[in-house]
C-alpha cells in the first residue's frame, strides 16, 4: 500500500449473480486529489464504486483505505471509516425536509441544533439552494438541487473520501459550474474525491488523476491533464474527443 494513495484496488472480480462484471480491476485514489473514473456506458464504473462500499462484494483482490484492508467489510464499517458515497440515483428522502435529509446524515446529531454550524455554513456557502429550502420536503426540489442536497448530506460531517456517481448528469450547464466550483472547494478542504463522470468538460476543469475503465477493467490510468491534451488517446480509450 502506497502511502500517498488513500483507496487502493488490486485485482479486483465482482460478480453480480451469474454475471462477472470486474474482471481485475487495478486503481490508486492519491490523497488530497481529485481521481476521474472515466468510461463508457457499461465498463463497470459504478460497479467499481459499489464493490468499494461493499454494496457488492469482491469475489478476488484486494481493496485498502488508509491502509487498512476493506475488502470483506460491511457496508456500515466501510462508512464509518470517513467515507461518503452518493450514488447515481441520490438516495433522497423525498416526504423528509431538506433539514431532515441532513440530519439524518449528521450521525452525532439527534436534533438540528447539534449539528455543526460552521460546517452548516460552509455548506450553505457552497450550495446556497439547501439553506434556502431548508424547510421544504426534499422530493419538490429540482435535479440540480436535489444533487446539491446528496453531496451537502455527504459532507455534513467532515469525510476523508468522498466517492459521486456521475454528479453532473442531467443537470443544466449553470448548475454544473456551480457543482465544478463546489468540488474544487472541497479538494482544496483536503478531501480526497473519487467521481465518476460522462461529462468530459467537468473532467477536464477538476480531474487530477484519471482512470478510465473499459469492459469491467482499468485500461488507462495517468494525469487528466496529460489525458485532456492527447485526443488520439481520447478517441481510442472514450472514442470521444475533450
């Protein structure tokens, strides 16, 4: 285990059912970066996430955080350790109020007044959309707010990684800036980030590293920059040019 890499994956297998999905995936997350899980539809990126959680188990490898072996926890221990995870559907409680959604997240808090204003400031700094609805049930907001909430639950404790299934899809440009500067914050707060991504724009203007997966493996794995620079590469590995 790399002492600058805080998630590592070694030869990583899952299998869902009859259906073999990784098929020995290799990827370091650097501590203090932002990572980019690129790829296709379909090359097991989110997958990859979820065998990180322990939402589906390895069937093979290796996966350490902080150099700890996670490979066989349980999800609530994988969480416990800092991790946030907000999958691609969000997981929002649509009939719990936005301050409700938040607290349920905040897990030394059993009453808003215990949860950290100056992180609750921070948070609203970043995504002013949460304050502003604060009281309002989550399930009227829009997409856009609606993601600025699951990323704003995952951080309102403070989180060594933070691991986003596609957090700009669907989402119109404007939103998205806001959502660029948002995680550019955060990076620069010291959290390590691991995103998967469709949207190559928002690749380009955040990633540090990159890793792109195809057919359920890691296929390349360098600097975003080097990666944004070289189309050829785009056009083989993404077939899409940045």
């Amino acid at each position: 285990m790399s002492t600058t890499n805080l998630l590592e994956l070694r030869g990583v297998h899952t299998h869902i059912g009859a259906y073999h999905i990784l098929h020995g995936v290799d990827l370091a997350v650097p501590r203090g970066q932002l990572t980019m899980l690129l790829g296709r539809n379909g090359a097991g990126k989110t997958t990859t996430l979820r065998t990180i959680m322990g939402l589906w188990n390895a069937s093979q490898g290796q996966i350490t955080f902080a150099g700890k072996d996670i490979t066989a926890l349980h999800t609530p221990q994988i969480a416990g350790m800092n991790i946030a995870y907000v999958p691609e559907n969000m997981g929002i409680f649509a009939d719990l109020t936005v301050k409700e959604n938040m607290l349920l997240a905040a897990r030394k808090a059993s009453h808003a007044g215990q949860m950290d204003p100056a992180r609750l400031e921070w948070i609203f700094k970043l995504f002013p959309a949460v304050e502003k609805f604060w009281n309002h049930p989550a399930g009227k907001l829009s997409g856009g707010q609606k993601q600025m909430l699951a990323v704003s639950r995952a951080i309102v404790e403070p989180r060594e990684l933070l691991i986003v299934d596609e957090p700009s899809k669907g989402l119109a440009p404007a939103i998205i800036n806001n959502m660029i500067d948002a995680f550019d914050q955060l990076k620069k707060s010291g959290v390590t980030i691991l995103l998967v991504e469709q949207n190559i724009n928002f690749a380009k203007r955040l990633g540090d590293a990159v890793a792109v997966m195809d057919n359920g493996r890691v296929v390349h794995a360098g600097s975003m920059a080097d990666l944004a620079a070289d189309e050829a590469l785009q056009q083989s590995l993404l077939g899409l040019a940045l």
